[in-house]
C-alpha cells in the first residue's frame, strides 16, 4: 500500500483539523514530508512480518510510512493525548496493524512491548528531542542481551548522533555514549535532515542512525563498564592515572595498577583508549 493509496488526508490538513500544534516541551518537530518518512521506513526494512515500536508518533506521519512498507504491526507509543484520534485514524485504516499506547515511552520497555508483537521487532522513531539519548540508554541497558529487537533506527539532533557513533578517531564527540553504543551495537549514521524538514525548524540538522546489535558483546559487567566510562570521561583532559583514582580508591586500589593489569599506559586520557579497552579496564576491576 503507497502512501497515496492509504485513503487519509495530508499531514497538514490532519494536524490542523486536531489543533496539533507542535510543543517544545515535548520535544516535537514534525516531519510533514511523506517521501522523507518513507525513506526512514525503508531504512528500517525490510519490514514484511515485523513489528516496529514508534515513539513520539504526533500526528503518524512516520507511522503511516512503517505500515506502507508492509509492517505486520506498528505499536506507537504517545504521551501527547492530542495526537491520539489521529493516530486512531490511521488505525481505522489498517484494521489490527496499528496499537496506540498512550503514556510515557520511559515508563515502560521494550521488552514489555515485545510482548504483543508479531515476528521479528524493531525500534524506529523521529525522537522527541528532549529525550531522545535518555530513551537511548534505556534501550541499550535494559534486560538481557541480545534484546528483543533486532535493529534502532532513530532521528537524533546531529550532535548526539555523532557522540553515538564516535570511537577515538572523532575524540570530540567520543565519550560514555560512545563507548555504551560501540560496546553492544554497531552503530553508523545513514543520513542527515534539514531543519527545514520538520514543522517547526529546529536550529540543527538531525541524523537519522542505524544500531545493530552485537550478538556476543565482549564480556563486561556494565555497571563497571559505565562507571568507568564515567570516571574517566568526567575529567576526559586529565590522564587515566588521574581521572581514575578515586574509581579504583573506592575498590580499594590504585588507578596505576589497575590500568597495569589491563595494559594501558597511565599518561593515556580517556579519548585515546577504544571501546574493547574499557571492557578490558572494566573486567580487570571486576577481578
């Protein structure tokens, strides 16, 4: 089924005739252009047989994508009640493709989610700004690993994303994301929206990002591995010797062992070491 074919009105038209003006304290930008949904749809597919979890859906521009590209089901999470009698529009036009949650998309997991899903899961969203990297994180440290879904492809602002997929190589940007992504997925950007895209135009580009997840992560306890990532990130123009002292203080040792026995060199900051050194950091101070 095209977009054409789908029998609803224009985005525009829907989102005037609801009253859906977009609100910043919800971090809102709407995509009214179908061929850009279209194309992140596609960037999620192939999607015959899946289910796909959309957050932030607003008036279901990307969700009316998802079901054209043939998702077996869409379950669109929305904490905005306006948005809710459009998206039961859309319902109404895909009998049983369509389930509209209505709440709090950090209030619940996808594991729960997973749940009432139909073959294989995926995650795809434009994000809602302001909580697009806290939604990140939950996804990537909930529940056992592998997770219930097979693939993210989520819009961030541009900043973000490329924190994302940093590794040393781009230091400015790499840090705890970085090393919690790089870890258990495989991360890359696809492509980048304008501002001009989304109604209203925010004041940066956005990055629409791909994470696949690693079936067999090196093995680390991650609350060390965060805790690391941390301490050493949180003071990243100091050395290790010194931006880990009082981690390995508090576990009763000294950061120069412990950055021996993982063989780092001690005059080494945070930005220098790759993801797979702080597993190994991460597993030496485990014991």
């Amino acid at each position: 089924m095209s977009l054409a074919e789908d029998g609803l009105p224009p985005l525009r038209e829907v989102v005037a005739r609801h009253g859906l003006d977009a609100r910043k304290a919800l971090g809102q930008n709407f995509l009214f252009d179908l061929n850009l949904t279209r194309r992140i749809a596609r960037a999620a597919g192939p999607l015959a047989g899946a289910t796909v979890i959309e957050v932030g859906p607003g008036p279901g521009g990307l969700t009316r994508a998802l079901l054209a590209e043939g998702a077996a089901k869409v379950i669109a999470v929305e904490r905005d009640a306006r948005c809710i009698p459009a998206l039961a529009e859309i319902a109404a036009r895909a009998p049983g493709r369509l389930e509209i949650v209505e709440g709090d998309a950090l209030a619940t997991t996808p594991v729960e989610l997973a749940r009432r899903a139909t073959g294989p899961v995926r995650i795809c969203s434009n994000l809602p700004y302001n909580v697009g990297t806290a939604l990140l994180v939950r996804w990537l440290t909930d529940g056992d690993w592998p997770p219930v879904w097979d693939r993210l492809v989520l819009m961030f602002q541009r900043e973000v994303a490329l924190r994302i997929v940093a590794g040393p190589e781009r230091r400015a940007d790499y840090g705890r994301l970085g090393v919690l992504a790089g870890w258990r997925t495989q991360a890359r950007i696809l492509f980048d929206v304008p501002p001009s895209a989304f109604t209203p135009s925010p004041k940066v580009t956005s990055s629409v990002v791909e994470l696949a997840p690693r079936p067999a992560p090196a093995p680390c306890r991650l609350a060390t591995l965060e805790a690391i990532a941390a301490a050493a990130f949180g003071q990243r123009r100091k050395m290790l010797r010194q931006s880990l002292k009082s981690f390995a203080a508090a576990r009763g040792g000294a950061a120069e062992d412990l950055l021996a026995r993982a063989g780092i060199a001690p005059t080494k900051r945070a930005e220098e070491i790759p993801v797979d050194g702080f597993v190994v950091l991460a597993r030496v101070a485990d014991g």
